[in-house]
C-alpha cells in the first residue's frame, strides 16, 4: 500500500488508479469494514487525525479531484466522508523527498516519459500535507536500496509493501 504524500499529478496513469484503489482500502480498513492492513504503517498518519474517516475522505477527494481533471471517471461516492474542513496533516520534509526519489525510480521502470516529465517538476504535496521539516517519516518503510540516499533514515533494513 502506498498513499503518497506527493500530489497526484505527479503521478502517472497507474499510480494514479493504484493511489485511488488503495486510498479506497485505507477507508475501509479505517472503518473496520476489514481485518487486513490494519496495522499497515501507511495508515498511521491518518490514525493520528482527529477524525481518521474524514482524514482519509479529503485524501481521496484529492485523487479523485486529480483524475476528473484528466478525463477519468472515478466514483466519488464512494468516499464515505469526503472530508471538507479537515485540518491539514503534517509530512516531514525527508518524506517528500524519499518519496520524490521513489516515484523518479519507479516512473524510469514504468512510464520513461512521465519520469522526464517529473525531473523538469518540483515536488508538491496531496492538498492533505503540510510540509514540516524534518527527516524521513518513523513509519515509512525505506528500500534497502533507497537506504543509501542522502536523507534516508527509518528502517532500512525493511521493505514497504509499495506497489504504486
């Protein structure tokens, strides 16, 4: 599961339709509607929020704000609580930028001309985020081959199960 703190135009066609997918498990699972990822580190920022459904609302709000500017019809309702109000959560400033890293590995593999695309771009984050400075957040999971970059920092010897 990967819920980027990036914005969603940053991502490709896939990552986009897999950040929405995953978006829509994170809701469940924080509904209690399933037992998987409950304890998937990727949730704890929004297990944080004040109002976790409403947290998580606003997040895919933002994806699906994304895909209707592209043409895709993603079904808005099925955010249980699409989360207008919901003050901003924060990501630190190591995160974006690992996550900036991964994103640039991953689009080279998948999508080389997004992957252009995005070096010409500065990183922004999902309206949710509010930048903080600091390193790589303590529940992200680093790659063992993204370990080794400036700024890594969190448990380098684990992998995330980061499918976007």
């Amino acid at each position: 599961m990967r819920l980027w703190s990036l914005h969603p135009e940053h991502l490709d066609r896939a990552g986009l339709l897999a950040c929405w997918r995953e978006a829509l498990l994170a809701q469940a699972v924080l509904a209690g509607r399933t037992r998987g990822y409950v304890r998937h580190p990727q949730l704890e920022r929004f297990k944080a929020a004040g109002d976790p459904l409403a947290a998580v609302g606003a997040y895919l709000s933002g994806v699906a704000e994304e895909a209707q500017r592209r043409g895709y019809r993603f079904d808005a309702a099925k955010i249980e609580r699409p989360g207008t109000g919901v003050p901003p959560l924060t990501v630190s400033s190591g995160q974006v930028e690992y996550e900036w890293q991964r994103l640039t590995e991953k689009l080279t593999l998948r999508s080389p001309h997004d992957a252009d695309r995005l070096r010409e771009e500065r990183p922004r984050t999902h309206p949710l985020f509010t930048v903080i400075e600091g390193p790589i957040e303590p529940w992200e999971r680093v790659s063992p081959a993204s370990a080794s970059q400036p700024g890594a920092g969190g448990s380098a010897g684990s992998t995330g199960g980061d499918e976007t």
